[in-house]
C-alpha cells in the first residue's frame, strides 16, 4: 500500500514532516489509505492537501 511506502522510506518520511504531516499520522496504523488521507486532510490546509495529491 502507498501509505507503507511512504512511511517506510527515510526520504519519503522526512519530506512528509518537513512538509507538515506529525508523528500520528506516519506511526499510526490504517487498514485503508481512505482512512489516512481524511486524517491528512484534516491537518493540512486545503492548497498542502492539493499539492499532496498532486504529488502522490
């Protein structure tokens, strides 16, 4: 799964703090990435969860 992927990787991680993203959301478990991205979408601002997408 791509949240596996992006947790896992030391780059992909530090991207993800750098750009906003806390510990719960990369240490937590989801069963699906629907359940990540809502927890993302409620901490980023709606242009970083735009660009997010973009990205992913």
């Amino acid at each position: 799964m791509i949240i596996h992927t992006l947790k896992d990787c030391p780059t992909a991680r530090a991207i993800l703090t750098h750009g906003g993203l806390d510990g719960r959301l990369l240490d937590k478990e989801y069963l699906h990435c629907i359940d990540w991205l809502e927890d993302v979408m409620c901490i980023l601002d709606r242009k970083a969860f735009e660009d997010l997408l973009t990205t992913l």
